[in-house]
C-alpha cells in the first residue's frame, strides 16, 4: 500500500475543495445529478495540468483511483461531458476561484503582458493559406514575494498596456504599496491615478529629451528589477501548461487562461508550504545536533 501522496494527488484536493466553495454542486435544479460542478471543475484543471485533451484526461483518470475517489467519482464520465460542462461555466466562476487560491497579500507587485497562442496550427498551413492567428494578450498583475497572480486581463484586441493597467489594479483586492511595469505603461496619467490611490508607480520613462533621461536615474533600480519576475511566471505557466488555447470560441479561450492562472497559484502555494517544511526540518537538524552543525561549516 502506498502512503506517500503525490503532488498531483494534493493538486486535485486543494482544486477540489476551493470550487466547493465557489458555486454550488449542480448549476439547475433539473440537472440529472450524475457529476457535480466541482468535479467537472477539477476534471477541466487535470486536464490543463497533464496537456492532453478530453479523451485523454479521462483515459488517465481510468489508471487514477486515488484521484476518482478523492473527487468522488463512482464512475467516469464520457469525454464529452466535461467538453460541454465547460461551455456552461461561468467567467465569474473562476474569477471567484481565482480569489480564493490568493491569501491577503500586500508590498510589491509587477504587471506585465504575454502571448498566449489561440490554436494549434501549422506555419506552413497558415503561411500557405494566408491566415492571420493572432494570441490571446493576457495581462497578469503579479505579486513579486509570493509569485502569487492577484490579476488577470485577457483580450483579443491590440489594446494599449496603458488602457488595461487601471482596470486590472482597481479590481484587485490586494493591499498594492509599490506596482513596478515597464516603459509599455509610461504614461503620466497612470502615475497619477496610482499615486492618488497611495501606490507608488515603479515605471520607467521613455527616454526622448534629458530629463527623461535624468528621471530614469533616480529610478529605484533594485526595485524595478523585481519586475523579472513576472517573466519567471509567464515562463512557468507556458512550461507548465503550454502556451495553447485549445478551445475554438474565444469566450472559451478566455476561461482557459484564468483556468491556468488558478492552477499556477494552487501549485505555487503547495510549493511554498514543501520548501518551508524542508527548512524547518534542516533548522531542527541543526539545533538538535552538533555534530550537524560542523557539518554544515566544514
């Protein structure tokens, strides 16, 4: 018997419970009541965390009884039922679980803009026929400490970074001290909108006369070189995840990608609470042992 559980066993429980706590077990009174919400929520996470498809999620969850059991699961539901459960689910619901994978976080946060690919084609097919695939730009409002995404913007437009910023900060319910951005949102009506508010705007200038020039050097650089690490995140989640937006209406598209956001969190917060379970037992090691302690010096 196996008593060791694995990361993904702890990715399906955490997924699981926090949509127990955002919408309720069947979305209408005359469901057939075979599979509940949160288990097709679930479902929809594995998917996304192992990169397959619908068939193919469920062909693992075969070989999973750990992981049937720990959602409840009596028997497995065709591939096309989680297809279409996932065409009725609400944005709000996942903002919502987006909400509730964030602890109440404050200090420095970084926003930033990245590609995500709306389908899986090939060049040679796009160049050939001459079709234009444009991304889906998704902006994430990061927190630099914990990585945690606190925001999410996502459009199939060519929007300016400077009209998607305001928007993005003024529905997070973080406690913003410092927000760092690069030159894309330089504009002096974003720092006053953020200074007014008591944030204080971490963004470059873009450098066209000598006192923009001379702006830039004041600039807190160890500060705004904490902005890096939304990069590190948009790398995580198209390493993770893949950069694909499988699903063909952008509706759908959208949904996808505050579904990889809230599995980026899940896993980002399982890690953090492993990492501080390695350090407490090398802290206890240390105090606990002498010999140890030379050890480590020697």
């Amino acid at each position: 018997m196996i008593n060791s559980e694995s990361r993904l066993l702890k990715l399906t429980r955490a997924l699981h419970g926090k949509a127990q706590g955002v919408c309720p077990a069947h979305s209408s009174k005359y469901s057939k009541k075979t599979y509940t919400q949160h288990q097709h929520l679930t479902i929809l996470g594995l998917k996304k965390k192992l990169k397959t498809d619908y068939r193919g999620v469920i062909d693992l969850l075969t070989e999973m009884p750990r992981i049937q059991k720990e959602i409840g699961l009596n028997k497995l539901p065709n591939f096309t039922t989680p297809c279409k459960a996932f065409g009725r689910l609400s944005q709000l619901v996942l903002v919502v679980l987006l909400g509730l994978t964030v602890p109440e976080l404050s200090g420095t946060f970084g926003i930033d803009a990245t590609g995500l690919t709306r389908s899986k084609i090939s060049k040679h097919y796009v160049k050939r026929c001459k079709i234009k695939i444009k991304s889906m730009k998704t902006t994430l409002l990061v927190n630099s400490d914990s990585q945690l995404i606190v925001g999410v913007h996502a459009t199939t437009t060519r929007k300016h970074d400077s009209k998607i910023i305001l928007p993005v900060v003024a529905k997070c319910l973080q406690q913003i001290d410092t927000l760092v951005a690069d030159k894309g949102y330089d504009d002096n009506k974003i720092r006053d909108a953020l200074k007014s508010v008591n944030i204080d705007p971490i963004i470059p200038y873009r450098e066209f006369t000598e006192l923009d020039q001379l702006a830039n050097c004041k600039l807190d650089k160890p500060t705004y070189n904490r902005r890096v690490l939304n990069e590190t995140v948009n790398s995580s989640i198209k390493r993770k995840y893949g950069e694909e937006l499988v699903s063909r209406k952008w509706r759908n598209q959208k949904k996808e990608v505050y579904l990889l956001c809230i599995l980026h969190n899940i896993e980002r917060q399982l890690s953090i609470i492993w990492i501080g379970f390695q350090q407490s037992r090398i802290t206890l090691l240390y105090f606990a042992f002498p010999s140890v302690k030379s050890f480590i010096y020697n």
